[in-house]
C-alpha cells in the first residue's frame, strides 16, 4: 500500500527500512524523502514504524 504519495513510497519501504536497522521517523524521512513534500503522510508513516519496532522488541524479549 501507497503512504506516501507524493514520493511513491510503500508500507514495505518503511518495513524494509526499519528490518535494516532504521529506528525512528526521522532516520526513515531522510532515508526515503518520507514526508519531505506535502507531509500527509507522516502519521500513517510513524504507526507503521512504532508496529514495525515494536513487533522487532517483541521477538527481542522472547528470545531473552
């Protein structure tokens, strides 16, 4: 699914990003220009990367 329209950037771009090593909304917008044109995109973005981390701590803790 589309995100960011502006800069044709994908959910799996941001999911990619942060399985990369990727930690917070700003190393993702200067990675990939999200949010940099109009900024619609910018919450839609922030919740898929707060699932994407929290889903990586999750498997963290249970291999703990």
């Amino acid at each position: 699914m589309y995100v960011c329209l502006c800069r044709g950037i994908t959910d799996q771009d941001i999911k990619d990003a942060v399985a990369n090593g990727a930690e917070s909304y700003r190393e993702i917008r200067d990675l990939l220009e999200l949010g940099t044109c109009c900024g619609r995109c910018a919450p839609e973005a922030k919740s898929i990367i707060n699932q994407e981390l929290a889903e990586i701590a999750g498997r963290i803790s249970i291999a703990a």
